[in-house]
C-alpha cells in the first residue's frame, strides 16, 4: 500500500508581479555581474517563484508567461520558490491584484471547496480556515449546502445571511497563506 502523499503539479503558467532588467538592488555585486530578475505568481497553486529571463526579453507587471517543462519562449530557468519578504514593494502591490484576477477567472475551483468542505477535527471545519467564516457562517453554510450545491459565489453570498464578501475572504486567505501567517494550507503550496 502506497501511503506517500502525490507529488504537487508544476507550475505552467505564471503572472509577472516584478521585472528587475539589472538584478535586485541590494546585490553587491557589480552592475555587470547582476542577472536580471523576474518575479511572479504561479497561477495553479499561487506559488511565488524567482526565475531568470532569457537574453534580450523584456517583461511586463501582468504579462502571463510559460514556465513549465519543455521551450520557454522568454524564461532560461527557474532558481525556486521566493519567499514573501524577498518580494519588491512592486511585487507586493501587485500580488493582491494579480490573486483577485485569479480568484474571478477560477470562481469553480473555490464554489468547489465551499461545496466540498468538511471537517479537519471534531472542533474545526475547513470553512472556518476562511476570515470571517466563523461557527455561524459554517453552519449556515452548511444547511445551505444541504439544499443545493452553490454554482457562484455570488449565489453564496445571497443564500447565506450576512455572509461577508466570498471573494474578498478568499483573496484574504491565499494572501495570509503566502505571507505564512496560516499553518494550514488550502489554496497554496
């Protein structure tokens, strides 16, 4: 019996959150030394990652760009996960935005986890990983979920009473989680 768990897909495709054509300014190094930067969001798993452009190619804040496997047009490699606070104030301020654009554009994927949610323990259910869903939003939600499955979020926040805005708290949580302030991880690697 194989109890290890699957491995996590790569990511394919990415959103440009920084391009840094002379390297991070805090390299000691000297000008022409410094390999250019590019930091972005994995668009499956939101997984930060610093890669290295190739020669010549110039990136853009929101450029969707080819990592996977095989020919990359305009990236000659990937150095790995970026942490949170290796991320420029550009990086930053385009992070949130960059999430909200995936959230609207993969609205299925998270309708899914508030339809399939169950409990982690006997006192905690996975929807309550979401701010501001406490013990009365989970309830309602899950009486609610009783009498159909949610198709939008939108339909979620019109069944469920005083339910604080679905996407909203989501963006919130794929933030905290790459900011590391959660200990369980939902959306992200």
């Amino acid at each position: 019996m194989d109890t290890q768990r699957p491995a996590r897909e790569k990511e394919e495709l990415a959103i440009v959150l920084d391009f840094l054509p002379n390297g991070y300014p805090f390299d000691p190094r000297p000008s022409h030394r410094k390999t250019p930067i590019v930091q972005v969001l994995g668009k499956k798993r939101f997984t930060l990652l610093e890669l290295v452009p190739k020669k010549d190619v110039f990136l853009q804040p929101n450029d969707e760009i080819y990592i996977g496997e095989g020919k990359r047009e305009q990236i000659h490699h990937i150095l790995g996960k970026l942490p949170y606070n290796k991320l420029t104030s550009t990086g930053r301020t385009n992070l949130e935005y960059a999430i909200k654009d995936l959230v609207k554009a993969n609205e299925a994927k998270f309708i899914d986890f508030f339809n399939k949610a169950q409990p982690m323990t006997v006192r905690m259910h996975q929807l309550e990983l979401i701010p501001g869903v406490g013990k009365k939003h989970m309830n309602a939600i899950l009486e609610e979920r009783e009498k159909g499955l949610f198709t939008s979020l939108e339909e979620l926040k019109s069944r469920v009473k005083l339910m604080p805005d679905p996407e909203g708290a989501i963006v919130k949580r794929i933030m905290n989680e790459i900011e590391g302030l959660e200990k369980h991880r939902i959306f992200t690697d």
